[in-house]
DNA sequence: CCCTGATTCGC
DNA sequence: GCGAATCAGG
C-alpha cells in the first residue's frame, strides 16, 4: 500500500482527532501501526501524549557508550498482511445493558441478597460469601422526570414473563415501575424485534465497515 | 501479557 | 520515504 493523498488526509484526520495508531492502522489498512507512526511523524503531524516521552528531560543523548544497538541483519519479512478477520470478544458481545451504574450509598441492615444488574435481563447474585462490599438497593432515582402515576398497572411484571413476551428490561430492579417491555418476543429471542436490534449489534471489523462519510469517523469510539 | 507512541536505521 | 524492529511507559 502507499500514501496516496485521500489516506494521508485520512491518516491526518483520525491522528489529529485523537485515533490511536493501530486504529488508523486498522481503519486505513494494509499498513502496520508502526507505518502509521512513522508517516505521521514524518508529517510533522504533533506528538500526542505517549507513555515513554512522559518521563524524558533526562539522559538527553546519555549515549555514553552503549550499545548503538543494531537491528537484525536478517532482512525483514514482508509482512504479508493476511487481513485476518477479527472480532475482539468486545466487538462481537451482544450489546450492554441500557445502564448498570449503581451510585454508592450506606448500607442498609438485614440484607442478605443483593443483586446487581450487569445487562439486559442478566444479574450476578451476591451473596454472603461475596468478598465484595454489598452493593446496597439503588436508592431511588430518575434520569427522566418522574411520570407521577406511570404505574406499573399495565406493565409486564416478573411474573408475567414468559417465552413468548420480550424481557427487556426497562427501568432497573428495584425502581417502583421497573418492568419488561412485554412486547411480542422476536420467536427464538428473549426480546422483541426491537430490542433484539439492540441487544444483537453485529459489528463487522472496522476494515469492513463502510467507510463513515462525514468526519469525524463516526465519532467517540467507546472502550 | 496487553496496549501505547517514539526512535532508529536498513532498505 | 518507508516501516520493521526496538525501546520504553502504562
């Protein structure tokens, strides 16, 4: 591959909005996160922060007879690139849950079981044996104003799920109108159509994604 | 180990 | 100019 105009443009962008090497790398393809470095280098493109040049002012050139440390006589490999296709289990994992974040506060008396909420519908028991603090009950809260009487008259509770109504959640436990979507379960799912489109977002590895069309490359890459 | 960017230096 | 090899920190 060589630096044609539209992937050194490219190149620029995604390094001056704070891409890391091995996604521009990755993005552009058919390059190495080394070959990446060294263009933008060679652009003159600024140094972001790196971990080894945090901590220079000191030795400077403290070259004071060591080795001059010569690479492999051994010519290099061509590198012959086999664009293997990788999903990271991150990537491929079926999509989080709406929220999980549980604020801190005391904790109460005479609780014995707590549950956390890891994801749609998942939860991880904590019991007694748990080394880990107990996370007390959500205290109450809302990231909506609350609707007044949105009871939980209508709603799918616990005990109306089943294998044919989605069980999404919607809310978290422990909120008075925490429910399940109950909408039609999507046949072999646990949720609707829609919330299956949630919860299952294939992702295909970033070098076979369309290219995102307007900058900035499809914004924040979440990690 | 993984990741990161910086640098060197043969090609 | 290019980029693999290497370094070095997190």
């Amino acid at each position: 591959m060589s630096w044609t105009e539209e992937r050194i443009d490219r190149l620029k962008a995604m390094w001056t909005k704070g891409a890391t090497a091995s996604q521009i790398a990755e993005e552009l393809g058919g390059v190495s996160r080394n070959a990446v470095i060294g263009k933008a280098h060679r652009l003159g493109l600024e140094s972001r922060p790196s971990p080894v040049k945090a901590g220079e002012e000191k030795e400077k050139k403290a070259k004071a007879a060591p080795a001059p440390r010569a690479p492999k006589p051994v010519a290099a490999k061509p590198a012959p690139q086999p664009v293997e296709s990788r999903l990271s289990a991150e990537e491929s994992r079926p999509a989080a849950a709406p929220a999980a974040a549980q604020p801190k506060a005391s904790a109460p008396e005479g609780v014995t079981l707590q549950y956390r909420s890891v994801g749609p519908g998942g939860f991880i028991r904590q019991g007694p044996g748990d080394t880990q603090a107990p996370i007390p009950p959500a205290p109450p809260r809302r990231l909506v104003p609350a609707k007044p009487s949105a009871d939980v008259a209508d709603k799918t509770s616990l005990l109306d799920l089943n294998d044919r109504v989605c069980r999404w959640p919607m809310g978290h436990p422990g909120e008075p109108d925490f429910h399940f979507c109950g909408d039609a379960a999507n046949p072999g799912y646990p949720y609707c159509v829609a919330h299956c489109g949630v919860a299952y977002q294939a992702q295909l590895p970033r070098r076979d994604r369309r290219p995102p069309p307007p900058l900035p490359y499809g914004g924040p890459r979440v990690r």
